[in-house]
C-alpha cells in the first residue's frame, strides 16, 4: 500500500523536476524562435508532454517498487 510520504514526495519530485525540464525547453525554444530558428519549434511544442513523462515514469517506478514489496 502507498503511504502518504510516498504519494506526497512521489508529488513534490515529480512536479519540480518536470517543470525544469519543461520550463528549460519552453525558454530555449522561445528564445530560438524570437531569434528567427524555426528549429525552435521542435523543442516549444513537446515541451509540457515531455515534463509530464518525467511524472509518469516516476509513479512508474514507485508502483514497480510497491509490486516487489
């Protein structure tokens, strides 16, 4: 069974870490796209996607962790 530490720092970890990687990709494909790449595109569009697998794959993990208990 899940405790409610586990629920509570699988939440805190999971929502700091993801709105890194998505905040760091938002801000580089802005900036590219202001400064005329159209290549920034690829990096501003996955961005919320990919700061939601970081979620995933942790929850992944700690059901894993709960399975072999």
């Amino acid at each position: 069974m899940i405790t409610r530490g586990e629920l509570i720092m699988l939440g805190l970890s999971a929502g700091v870490s993801g709105g890194l990687i998505g905040g760091i990709m938002l801000g580089i494909g802005m900036n590219l796209i202001v400064a005329g790449a159209n290549i920034g595109w690829l990096l501003l569009l996955p961005a919320a996607p990919a700061s939601a697998l970081v979620g995933w794959i942790m929850a992944r993990r700690l059901a894993r962790q709960l399975d072999e208990k």
